[in-house]
C-alpha cells in the first residue's frame, strides 16, 4: 500500500499492484444459503466453496501470488534429492533470517510435531504469549503443558494497546520459578498472535525474554506464520523501528532467536514451511524425522514449484508496500465497523477483522458457542465465510467438561492481496444489518462431536428455529435482493 495523501477525500488504501487473474464468484440466494449451512452442520469448515461468495475463512494458502511467483513456478528443479530449488530456498532463507540450518515441511503443524517430538515430554511446559490450535494439540499429544503468558491487558478486547501479543515478563518469571528452568521445553512466541486477533509483539518485548531465556538456558523459539504483519507493525508503532527497513527490522527478530519456524501458508504467499535452526546439534536432533514424517530432507513435502514460489514470496515479504496491503484493508474495515458500534478487536491488528461476539450476541450462553452461532448467521445473511474462534476451537477437558475460551471471536480473515475495497464494504454493510437484528440470533449445539480438533469436522444444529426467523426479517428488509 502506498501512502498517497488524497486531495478532498477521505485517504483509502492505495493497492501497489493491479489485478491480473480474476476469479468468478457465487453469490446464491438467501433460502439456498440457509440449505448450504444447514447441511454443512453450521460449521463454516465444511461448506462447499462453490456455495461461498467473500471466503474469509482464513488467510492460509489462499493469499494471491504475484507475476513474479508465478513466473519462479516454471523454472523449479525437480528432484528428489539435491535439487536446485531447495538451495534457493535455504539461501533466500540464510540471508533473511541468517541462521544456518533449513528443514522443509509439508506446513507449519508439520514443523509443530517435529519441534514438539524432539523437545516436549511428559512433564515438561512449553511457555508462550498464546497458543495456536495445532501447536497446543501437538504438545499435549507428547504430555507437554502449555502456558499461556500473554499480559492480561492483551486480553481486553477493546483497547489501543499498540502490542496485545506482548508476554508479560513477571508471568514468566513465575513460571519458570514454579516448574523450575530444566522444565521449560521452550518459550514460543507468536509474532500476530492468531487466536486473540492477530494482534503484534513489540521488538522491545522480544529481546526482553531473550535476557529471561539466556539468564535461565532456556530455549527461544518463534513461531513467524503471521511474522509479516507483524514487522509492518513494528515499524510503524515502534519508534525504535521507525527508520529501519523491514529487512533491517526482520534481522533484529530472527536475531534474537534460536529456532524460527513457520508456515508457508502464510509467511511468503505460497504452500508450505519450514524449521530454520541457529545449532547444529539441535538440528541434527530435528532433522532424522523429517524424512520420516514429511519428504526427503530437500523438498520435505512440498513441491519445488511452491518452494521456488516461496523464495521469491520471502523476498516480497521484505517490501513494505508488500506487507501493508493486509493491516491497511484491516484497519479499514475495523474502523469501520467500530464506528458504526460494532464489536470489534481494537485495534487492528493483522490476519483479519475479529467480530467480539460475547458482546455481539450477548443473550448467547457460552455453552451454545456464541461465536460459531454468529459465524453460521453472517455467512446464511451474507454468503461470507468467516471462521469461529471461540469455545468451539477449545478441547474438552479430560472430564468431557467444557473449556469456555477467553474471547468468543469470528474471525473474518482477509487474506493478503485478493478482495477489493467495495468487498470489504459489501461485508460491512451486510454485517452492520446483522447487529441490528442480532436478538433473532440464537445458539448452537452438538449433532457429532468428534474427540480432538473438532472445530474442524463437528455438525451442529441451532437450538430453536432461529434460523428461518432470520432469513424472513432479511427476506422482509431486502426483498428479492441478494
Ligand atoms: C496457521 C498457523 C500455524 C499452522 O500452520 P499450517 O500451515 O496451517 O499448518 C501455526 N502457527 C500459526 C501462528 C499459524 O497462524
């Protein structure tokens, strides 16, 4: 995005790029929606894309790749092993990140498991800002702890805390006092925390658990999936970042740390991930499984053509009109909404616009997954597909009792470089309308609950027939209109 001032108009974001590959898209009536929805078990998961008009579900996979990642695609080496490709990638990836050792995965769980196998036992913690899905369910698999240190003002849903995904350095002292350092797998750090709103983490925060990591022989570990909105924030609400370039500022990052890892789902607009690693005996300890679970040690899952697309997507990630593009479009529509007194995450953050749906559908028990009501309702008044994260993304307990979550969220992703500002308008408008009728919103519960990761595959039915009141006021609001 540039920063073009607009002479006698409120200033937009101003695209660095032009479109030149379209996609057509589906916009199907109300009583088709509400079929679509109710056949998916009103889990957004599991509709057909075909049936999806603005697919904010996730910004996993689905960023738009440039000419230049394209054209990279052609040239691929193939080969099993040794292949030209991979070199590229590992040098793209040393120059960026400057750690010395690469392994490939098939995406960033992948580099959980590994990571998780070779370092998580019964009895040991893994302490981070906040957990991600697939991390947590990793770790636990392997009889790991994770706890969760992100400071509590992070946590409050409104705010204009510049850094919400900071760790708060008392909470991780006590920690480390309570199990003792020989305990502490690892501290992870998420840099634009998923689960609480893609919310960033200040450099200055950063190299202060550094300090607590080496005064304890700890080791630090970032988890970089989101790390791209995350440097655009750094540099500009963080004064220390204010005149260095992202590729200045991504080298204090990696610095910092001894392992990175990520998913190339996300970081660099392509498929895949990887593991880079500062110490080669800890690479050495990571590097047996990667055969074992993911591809030979020079493709590790991926395809080339997606390699060679990443290496080039790492180097346009170094742009700051690059990376700017996702938490410009962000603001837009938070701001937006929060004006219009809808309940949003302020302040922006990245990833995507994060719907409070504690306050949203406030008549809503917990126990009836707010977020995933709201999730089904917007989608059946809209088309759009956002993503629950909320109680529904939690595991029971062992006891099968619920784990209620801190923030009940619809997450409506933008993934980087595909919608256009009236989309975002579209989704503004048709969300606004949902907050005035948000009374006829009701809950949701279980048809078939699956034991791990059930946010993913589980059906659902609403309690009531809300549903249909809804499409009626909508029908009696909008007409034959779409
Ligand atoms: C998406 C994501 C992952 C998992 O990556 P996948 O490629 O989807 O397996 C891990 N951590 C964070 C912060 C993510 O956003």
């Amino acid at each position: 995005m540039a920063t073009v001032k607009f002479y006698g108009e409120e200033s937009v974001p101003l695209e660095m790029h032009k479109v030149r590959i379209v996609q057509k898209l589906n916009l199907l009536p109300i009583d088709q929606r509400l079929k679509a929805i109710s056949e998916a078990g009103n889990n957004t998961f599991l509709l057909q894309n075909a049936d999806v008009f603005l697919d904010m579900l996730t910004d996993s996979g689905v960023n738009a790749m440039s000419d230049q990642q394209l054209a990279a695609m052609m040239v691929a080496d193939d080969a099993y092993a040794g292949s030209a490709t991979y070199t590229r990638l590992a040098d793209k990836l040393h120059e960026i990140f400057g750690m010395d050792y690469f392994l490939p995965t098939h995406q960033g769980r992948a580099c959980e498991h590994i990571l998780a196998k070779v370092l998580v036992q019964p009895g040991t913690v893994v302490a981070m800002n906040y957990h991600f899905t697939t991390t947590k369910a990793h770790i636990t698999l392997q009889g790991g702890v994770v706890e969760e240190l992100v400071a509590d003002a992070g946590l409050e849903v409104t705010s204009d805390l510049p850094f919400k995904g900071d760790i708060d350095i008392a909470k991780l002292e006590a920690v480390i006092k309570k199990y003792g350092a020989d305990k502490i797998a690892f501290v992870r750090v998420e840099s634009g925390t998923n689960l609480i709103g893609g919310q960033p983490v200040s450099l200055k925060n950063l190299a202060d658990l550094r300090k607590v990591c080496s005064q304890h022989g700890i080791l630090y570990v970032l988890d970089a999936s989101l790390l791209a909105d995350n440097l655009y924030f750094n540099k500009i609400r963080e004064e220390s970042c204010k005149n260095l370039s992202i590729r200045e500022i991504t080298r204090k990052v990696a610095d910092l740390f001894d392992i990175i890892y990520f998913s190339a789902r996300k970081l660099g607009c392509a498929r895949g991930g990887g593991i880079c690693i500062r110490d080669k005996e800890l690479y050495f300890k990571m590097r047996g499984l990667v055969p074992l679970y993911e591809g030979f040690l020079t493709y590790g899952g991926m395809s080339v053509r997606e390699m060679e697309a990443l290496a080039v997507g790492l180097e346009e990630t170094m742009d700051e009109d690059m990376i700017s593009q996702g938490p410009q479009f962000i603001a837009c529509m938070v701001n937006d909404l929060d004006k219009r007194g809808i309940p949003v995450i302020t302040p922006p953050g990245g990833l995507g616009c994060h719907l409070d749906a504690k306050r949203f559908v406030d008549h809503i028990p917990q126990s009836q997954y707010p977020a995933g009501a709201l999730a089904s309702a917007l989608y059946i008044v809209s088309g759009i597909r956002g993503m629950e994260r909320g109680t529904l993304s939690e595991q029971r307990e062992p006891d099968g009792s619920e784990v209620f979550a801190n923030m009940e969220l619809v997450r409506l992703a933008l993934p980087r470089r595909v919608f256009t500002l009236s989309q975002v308008k579209y989704a503004v408008d048709r969300i606004a309308w949902l907050h005035e009728n948000r009374r006829l919103i009701g809950g949701l519960e279980f048809i078939d609950e699956p034991p791990i990761l059930r946010f993913f595959y589980g059906l659902l039915k609403p309690v009531s027939d809300w549903q249909e009141k809804l499409v009626a006021k909508f029908r009696a609001d909008f007409g034959d209109s779409l």
